[in-house]
C-alpha cells in the first residue's frame, strides 16, 4: 500500500486546540480501521497502525517565575509526532 506511513502516528494537541485534536484523532482512528477492514490481506502492518488513539498524555507544568516546560509521559521515539497549538492565543 503505497498509503502506509513508515513510523507511527502521534499528536499532541496544546490548550484550546484539544477539541479540533480529538475530533482529527477520531477521524484518523476511523479512516485507517476502514481501511484495514477495506484491504483484504495487507502485505504490511505497521505497529501502532490500528491503535484506539494516537494522542499523547502529556503535561505543560509552570514554574514561580512564569517559564514552563513540557513533559511527555511516553516514548516518542521513533514515531512522527504532530503537535498542534494555537500560536497566536
């Protein structure tokens, strides 16, 4: 399948774009079950391919003097990870 991506999907959605991630977390988690369902024997399966999710739990912690950080709370390696933020706000 010339469609199938070479390293896992990963998103992390920031701030107020939490609603417009889950709603493309949920359309790529159905458009690539479809598609399996769709294909009768796939010649290759990626791990993670088929997975209930592909958002990332993460934390955005603050310190006294107003800097942050992000801290992941899983491996990325490896993976293609999207991160989508509302820069302007």
């Amino acid at each position: 399948n010339e469609s199938m991506p070479l390293a896992p999907l990963k998103i992390i959605t920031i701030g107020n774009c939490s609603q417009i991630g889950g709603k493309i977390d949920r359309l790529i988690v159905e458009r690539r079950k479809n598609a399996l369902l769709n294909e009768e024997k796939p010649a290759f399966k990626m791990s993670g391919y088929d997975s209930d999710t592909y958002l990332v739990p993460f934390e955005c912690p603050r310190f006294g003097t107003g800097e942050g950080k992000a801290v992941i709370n899983q491996s990325i390696r490896g993976t293609d990870l999207f991160i989508i933020a509302d820069i302007v706000n």
